[in-house]
C-alpha cells in the first residue's frame, strides 16, 4: 500500500446502494482517495467506480412466513439466528475474501451488519489485520416497540444485534452529528464518533432564483412522514397570507400520499399547496432551486428528531433555498451563524406561521445568497475529508467530553 493506493475496501450495506446517498458518497470518497473498492448489498451494480459488487441474498426460504419468523425468533439463540437470517446470505467468494484477509478495511454500514465482526469463522486473524470502520448514520432506540406481533418477535433480535455496536473489534466510528454520537459513547463507553454529516456533492454556478413578492415559495422535500412537520405545516398554512404557497416534494409513499391528499383536499388554501415527484438524487439542488425557503420543522419526538440535522438541511443550502427550522441543537446554531434561515422559536404551528408571516422578500434574498456560502463550505468534499481521516486511524474518535 502507498498513500496513493491505500488498499482494499468492502463497503458493506443493507441498502440498494446506488440509490443510497450516504452510502454512495463514502464509495465517491474512498474511490477518490485511491482505494480499491467492492461492495456488499441490495439491487444492481451502484456504480462503475466500484470493481466487484455482491448482492445480498434472499432471506432463506425457511426463515419466511409466520413460522419461520416463530422459528428463528423464538428457537434458535442470537448467534445462531443471525448467521441464518444474514451471514449465509452473504455470497460464499465474498465470505472468503474477507476470511483471506483481502481487505484492508471494511466499512459497516448502520447496524444490520455488526455482530459479524464477532464472527470468528469469517473474522479470522487475517481479516482482523485490516481496519473496521463502523458508521452508526442516526440513533438506533433500544428501546424499540412495536405493535404488531412480528415487531414484538422480532424485536429481542434488534437488540441482540444492536448490543454489537460497541465491539471493540471495531477500529473507528462515524455518526451524523456529535450530539448522536455522544449518545452512543454515553451508552457503550467508546469514544464520541467522528462527525460525518449529510452533505451532498457542491454544485458550482447555481444561483439564487428571483423571489416573487407575490408568491413565496415554500418547500418540503424528502422522506414523506407525518412525524417530520406534515401537521404543523397545513395549520401553518390555515390563516396564513395568500402570498404563501407550499409544495411536497415526496418520496414514493401510497399511504401518506393519501393522508395528505385527503388533507389538502379540505384545506383552506388548498390552490396553493401541491404534491410533486421527488427529483433525481444527484439533481436535487437544480429541482428545488426555484422554491424560496425549506421547511424543516421536526418536533422533538426522538433523539434522531430531537438531533437532526437531515440531508435536506444541506440539500436546500446547494439549491440557494433559505431554511425554516425549529429551535434545536443542531440546525438552529447553524442557521444563526450563517444567517441562511429563519429559527421558529416553539414547535407549534402558530409560531410557524407567526415565523413564516415576518419573512419579507428581501430577507428572504439575503438567506438564498448566505445559503450559497453554506454550500461552498458544507458538502460532500469537506465532509469526505472528516470520513477520510476517521478511518485512517482510531484516533477517527475522540473522547466524550
């Protein structure tokens, strides 16, 4: 290995990785520094900077259905039942490789994945040689209910598989945010996870788009759920000036597509507020860039809300939008110190639309320009140097404060 060829990589995911942002974006960072890289996961082939990519097998046909769900749950102890429902689904030249010490680092992906490491029939001396890199993403409740049957099943494997999160055979850690990380480092005493945020590629020469004093355009894009604002948003919107419209740029989602077509439906401004595809994943910035302000509004509900700092916080600074979000720890200090958004002082929906009526024009031509500056020094470039360096030593953590 040479600082101009690194190695070997196996990026593992359970995820169909090419239309996976984060997932892409470590490949993108890791191909650019000189690694070699392959890949585990769901669908086809992500990307042709990727030399060999393995697919995840179906779940075994045993293991399906009401009784193979009893069966592995309840009959069989974590280990065992791990290694059927994952393990053996990872394709057999794959599980050599890793056994032969081919790779000189692995990533991991989420949780799904980290009680292999603990896997000595994969896991061997030679493979333990090379660096493991584990990226938390958000924060895993270990508390998880459900309220279905197969939740509650399945739920004692969750946690099984989650306990795995702080093997020490792990050589660095990333998180989205530090104050995610810390939580983790609270619960397993390792150090805080390096901080790698979701941060799309910069896109060079995009300018604000012209604010129109009689129609200001609202947006939320993304994962359509009614835990992140959907509510708030349409009693924002009910009493709001007409100057105002709204539109929801969503992800494929039949049931909450129709719980917010039925809401619109009777909607008091209901002429101004659409329903409109999701945009290509590296055509964001260019789709939304003629709305005005993005709405990122999450009430507390949980550590990953109370936290969040999602893509679309940085999506909408690469688009030249200015942002709308709510008094948190993440976004919120962020917003104040660029000056590309507004901050909403309480999580109801008349401080949103208290918040959403002061906003004038040219202020809002003063966050878009501020927004541009975000995106030159927030993006994929500067956050791919973080994940660069944590993996580069275990020094990628650090110790909790």
């Amino acid at each position: 290995m040479t600082e101009s060829n690194p190695g070997t990589a196996l990026v593992l995911s359970y995820s169909a990785i090419a239309s996976d942002p984060r997932v892409r974006r470590e490949i993108d960072w890791l191909t650019g520094a000189g690694w070699t890289v392959d890949t585990l996961g769901l669908g086809d082939h992500p990307t042709t900077a990727v030399r060999d990519h393995y697919v995840l097998a179906p779940p075994l046909r045993w293991t399906r259905g009401r009784v193979g769900t009893l069966v592995s749950h309840i009959g069989l102890t974590g280990r065992i039942r791990f290694r059927n429902l994952l393990t053996r689904r990872v394709p057999l030249a794959l599980r050599k490789l890793v056994r032969s010490g081919e790779y000189d680092l692995i990533v991991f992906n989420e949780y799904e994945f980290a009680p292999w490491v603990e896997d000595s029939r994969d896991f061997t001396a030679q493979a333990l040689r090379g660096r493991l890199h584990l990226d938390l993403h958000e924060y895993r409740n270990p508390s998880v209910r459900r309220r279905t049957l197969g939740g509650r099943l399945t739920g004692a494997h969750y946690r099984w598989v989650r306990q795995h999160l702080g093997s020490s055979k792990f050589t660095s850690r990333t998180a989205v945010n530090t104050p995610i990380g810390r939580l983790y480092s609270d619960e397993f005493g390792f150090p805080v996870p390096a901080e790698v945020r979701n941060a799309p590629p910069y896109v060079a020469g995009l300018e604000p788009s012209p604010v129109d004093p009689g129609e200001i355009r609202l947006l939320f894009h993304g994962l359509p759920s009614w835990r992140r604002g959907f509510e708030e948003i349409l009693e924002a919107l009910d009493g709001l000036s007409s100057r105002f419209s709204m539109t929801f740029m969503l992800m494929p989602s039949p049931a909450v597509h129709a719980r917010l077509r039925e809401a619109i439906a009777t909607h008091p401004a209901k002429d101004r507020i659409a329903i409109v595809p999701p945009a290509p994943m590296r055509e964001i910035a260019e789709h939304i860039n003629e709305y005005d302000m993005e709405i990122i509004f999450y009430k507390p509900y949980e550590p990953n809300l109370q936290y969040a700092m999602p893509n679309k916080f940085f999506e909408a600074a690469q688009g030249a939008l200015g942002v709308v979000v709510g008094e948190t720890q993440t976004m919120a200090p962020l917003v104040r110190e660029h000056g590309h958004g507004v901050v909403v002082p309480e999580f109801t929906s008349a401080s949103l639309r208290e918040t959403l009526a002061d906003l004038q024009p040219e202020d809002i031509m003063r966050m878009k320009a501020n927004a541009r500056i975000v995106a030159a020094s927030i993006n994929a470039e500067s956050e791919g140097a973080a994940f660069l360096d944590a993996i580069s030593t275990r020094h990628g953590e650090r110790e909790a404060e």
